[in-house]
C-alpha cells in the first residue's frame, strides 16, 4: 500500500501526499485532519520551475537603495521616489524606520494594522508626519470594523492618479488582497514591495493557482528587481527544490525599467540578515538559474 503514496513534507501542519487511485483515500484524509494535518495534491514539477523562473530579477539602470534601519523592516527598491504621492503600508509594527525615511524625503506614509493599537506614526515629529496617517485596521477584501479594502482605503487618502508606492507584509493575507485590488489601483503603483508569505504552498496544487495568479498578475505591469529570502521563515525542500518559505520582493513598473539583463549577483550588496542571530538564506540557485 506505501507504494501508491508520494510523500512530501512542506513545514509544519502540513504533509503533501498522493493519494491517486487508492480506495482509502478520503479514510486517510480523515485520519489526517483529525491529527491536524492537511493533505493537498502536489503541484506539477514544471509548473513550479516555470513560474520560479519568471520571478528572476532583472537589473535596472536605477540603483536599488535601503530604507528602514531595523532588521525585519528595511527594503530595497529602486531609487525612483521623486513624484511619488503617498506610500500605504498594510502590516506594521510599533516601529515604522521605513516609512519614517520616506517621510523625511517629502513622501507621506498611510500606515494599517488591526494588531496595533498605538500609531508607529507617534515617534515621528508631528510636523513631518502631518500628512500621514494611521489606521487600526486589517487591509483585507471587504470593509467592516476591522477591514478595510485596499481601493477604500487609497481613494480616501490619495485620491487621483498619481503614482504610488506599497509596502505590504500582512502574513499571509497578501494573495487574497492583490487578487482583489482594481486594476486602476496596481497600476498606480510605481514600486511594490511584498513580503510573500507562506511560499511552501506553491507545491499544494490548489495554494499554486492562488499564487501563481497573483504573480502572474503584478508580472503584467511590473518586473523583479529584487527578492531576499527572510531568515525568519527558514526553507523547505521538495525532491532537488529548495523554497524559502518567505521572500522580500520588490516589483518595479515596467514603464519605468530600462533592464540590461538578469540579476546575477545574491544576495545583493546592500541585503542584510532579518535576523541577526540566524543564519542568512542565501537566494537558492533555482531561483535565478537563468
């Protein structure tokens, strides 16, 4: 009976298995989730490679530069911010060191976070900050008490056309909110920075087509020109594949990216650890083996 079965551990709580064919298929899947484990089919080999390899970055003639001084809150992204309206921010913490140097280059910030209940904004000088603001509230795909939507919460704070920049790190909620953000609202948006978590998922078969979409959909309008993996959430291996379980990305537009080529060199000079006290997770070479 082992036979009929691949296996493939994805982290935590999840075990992936085939289970084509058996008569005991839904008797496993039972036993499984009563143990707490969830069983997904394995998404296609090719698949999972054709879409690692779209996400190779590209250099462009804009130097990447770091804002943020802390480990786990400071991005790269290219030094093209003049013009740029506002900066929303869903996901932040009781620091803000990245929205604070946007701040001090003329750029407000508009900060969301149910979790936080004091405005990261408060240890900003009022006059700096005068023009940014802070919400304790999910970004999330419907409005309610706790939730606002992406295209609300923009058009209240930076109503127009002009470009924008985001930095977006919401654990997990990332896929469902740029599926459902208008189109008008990500084309706005001269910079994105994601934190993509939970990146083991794009061997789940159905976590795949989620996934997949959402890069697929930025990949219309934008380019990779950065991706760091975060020391935080380790890796996971699926045969001879390597997948850091969260990445930082940063997508570029694509009428702004005057590209010589794919990046080759990784980490970039400017990367450094999330976590000071782990060890750093070098950019596994599927990733850029163009």
């Amino acid at each position: 009976m082992v036979s009929h079965f691949r296996q493939s551990r994805l982290g935590k709580g999840s075990v992936m298995l085939d289970l084509s064919g058996s008569r005991f298929k839904y008797a496993f899947v039972s036993a499984f989730l009563t143990a707490g484990l969830s069983i997904a089919k394995q998404t296609d080999r090719n698949a999972v490679q054709d879409l690692i390899s779209e996400l190779h970055p590209v250099t462009s003639e804009v130097p990447l530069i770091r804002l943020g001084i802390s480990g786990d809150g400071r991005y790269l992204l290219p030094n093209d911010l003049e013009g740029i309206d506002a900066c929303f921010s869903p996901g932040v913490d009781d620091r803000a060191t990245f929205e604070q140097d946007l701040i001090a280059r003329g750029i407000p910030c508009h900060l969301a976070d149910a979790t936080v209940k004091t405005s990261p904004l408060n240890s900003i000088p009022a006059a700096q900050a005068s023009r940014s603001s802070f919400i304790s509230k999910f970004v999330g795909v419907f409005n309610d008490a706790q939730t606002i939507q992406m295209d609300d919460w923009i058009d209240q704070n930076a109503p127009g056309d002009d470009d924008l920049l985001l930095q977006m790190d919401i654990e997990g909620s990332e896929w469902a909110v740029l599926l459902n953000v208008a189109e008008a609202t990500l084309r706005r948006f001269r910079i994105i920075v994601l934190e993509a978590h939970d990146m083991e998922r794009i061997m789940d078969k159905h976590a795949f087509l989620i996934i997949s979409s959402v890069f697929r959909r930025l990949l219309q309008y934008f380019d990779v020109v950065h991706i760091h993996p975060n020391n935080y959430g380790g890796i996971v291996r699926c045969g001879s594949l390597v997948i850091p379980r969260s990445l930082e990305l940063t997508f570029y537009r694509k009428d702004r990216v005057f590209s010589s080529g794919y990046a080759k060199t990784f980490p970039h000079p400017l990367d450094v650890k999330n976590d000071p006290n782990r060890p750093d997770i070098v950019l596994p070479r599927e990733w850029f083996g163009r």
